[in-house]
C-alpha cells in the first residue's frame, strides 16, 4: 500500500517512530523521518535506505513552528509531494496534578503532543490536498479516558483527538482522510526505564505490533482504532460506569506514556 507513498514520520528516533520507520521502508515508501536527535535519525534513516526504500533525516523540534515549517517544505522539495502525515512525537511524565510544582512540565506537554501536530497538520495540509492524502495521529487511551497521575499528557492527548476529529469534518470532500490511532502503554525503552518492575503489572504492546496496526490503519485509512480488547473494553467500560473506572484506575502503578 505505501509503495512509493511520500510518508513523513514525526518522533522517528526512538520507540515505535523507528519500527513505523523500517515497517513503511519495508513497503517501499519514500521516508521523511523527523525528529530531534539527528545521530540517531540518521541511522534510522541508513537502515531504511538498506532496506531499499528512500529516506531523508530532517531533524525538527515539532514545538518549534518554524522547524515544522521546514520538516513539510523540505519533505516537498526531495520528493515533489506528500503523500501521508504521520504524527508520532510524543511524550509524557506521571505527575498528578495537586504534586506539581509548576507547570512547566505540562506546557512541555501540550507544546509537544497537542501544538506539535497542529504546526505539522498547518504546513501540510495544502500539499495532502493536492494528493488526496492521509493524516494519522498515534493518540493514546489518555485522549479518551481520564488516567490518574497523566493530567498533562491526558489533556494533550484529549486535545489532540479533538483537533483532529474536527479537522476531518471539516476535509469531508477533500480527499484527505484523517485517522486516530488509540494506544495503551507500549513496551519502550523509556516505558521500560520510568516503570521499572511495575513494568510487568500492565497489559503492554511491543513497538514492532504497535506499528503494525497503526500501518495498517493507515493503508485501509481507518476513522480511529482504539487498541487491544482490554483497551476497548476499557472505553466502552468508561461510557456506562466511569466511576467504576475510575476507581480501578486509581490503583495502577504510575507510569508513562511515550509514542
């Protein structure tokens, strides 16, 4: 499905941006990988030039407007098109709320996880028209259901599936189709590092299954996928007893969520 499909990856360094990476190269797309650490990228970016397929580095701070701005004119330069936006940066710190200090950490947060796909979307939006394209949005089970101890990564996330249900409505006609992935915790390095042993007391995904299904997602542009049948019995729980919700939510283990 993405053969020679022009595909930019935000978060493409690390976790599940490197296996959509090397799953997408796999297929023969035509990679622009973003992200902000440019050593790592780059060798991402040389194992999907390996793996047959053509792949640029572009390194860009998504909370930095301008640098988003340059991701999608660069992208269009190399390739003379875009075909799919894949938003994929993010990440998030177990906090509650009442223990924070500031706010610095849950403005980090939403510049990240919420702005930073809204800048991508902004700049690309003209070039996704002309192709009839695709916007896929890894979103998490924090954009739809309120997760103890995540205030500034749930809201970010809520934030997120907001603008990108509206934004769908609003491209009906257009061609461009827009899809919104609903991830539980994925077994990354950083998930692995912040949780410790609490790591093993939650359902976890591997990143190579996680980009699976967001690929597939994508190809068969899906309206929203919410992840695994805890997590969709979890949702569907969450409509007719969010108290009761709420309450075994409460007794997890703090952790983090990271695209």
């Amino acid at each position: 499905m993405f053969k020679d499909n022009v595909v930019i990856v935000t978060g493409a360094s690390s976790g599940i941006g490197v296996q959509l990476a090397y799953q997408l190269a796999d297929q023969g797309a035509w990679l622009a990988l973003a992200a902000r650490r440019l050593d790592r990228l780059e060798a991402v970016a040389e194992e999907c030039r390996r793996r047959g397929a053509k792949a640029i580095a572009i390194q860009t701070d998504v909370t930095d407007e301008a640098q988003c701005k340059h991701l999608i004119e660069r992208t269009r330069d190399a390739y003379g098109r875009i075909d799919t936006l894949l938003i994929n940066a993010g990440h998030g710190k177990p906090q509650r709320f009442d223990a924070m200090h500031d706010l610095a950490d849950l403005k980090a947060e939403i510049a990240l996880n919420y702005l930073g796909a809204v800048q991508c979307v902004f700049y690309a939006l003209p070039y996704l028209k002309q192709t009839r394209g695709r916007i896929v949005g890894v979103g998490s089970f924090g954009g739809l259901v309120g997760i103890p101890g995540t205030s500034g990564y749930n809201s970010s996330k809520h934030a997120m599936r907001g603008f990108l249900n509206t934004l769908r409505a609003e491209l009906l006609g257009t061609g461009v189709t827009v899809t919104i992935l609903f991830l539980g915790a994925i077994r990354t390095e950083r998930l692995i590092e912040a949780m410790g042993n609490n790591v093993d007391k939650i359902p976890t995904m591997s990143p190579e299954r996680c980009a699976q299904i967001v690929i597939d997602a994508a190809a068969k542009r899906k309206r929203q996928v919410v992840m695994t049948l805890p997590g969709k019995l979890l949702v569907w729980l969450y409509q007719f007893a969010p108290g009761l919700v709420d309450r075994q939510l409460a007794r997890l283990p703090g952790r983090v969520y990271k695209e």
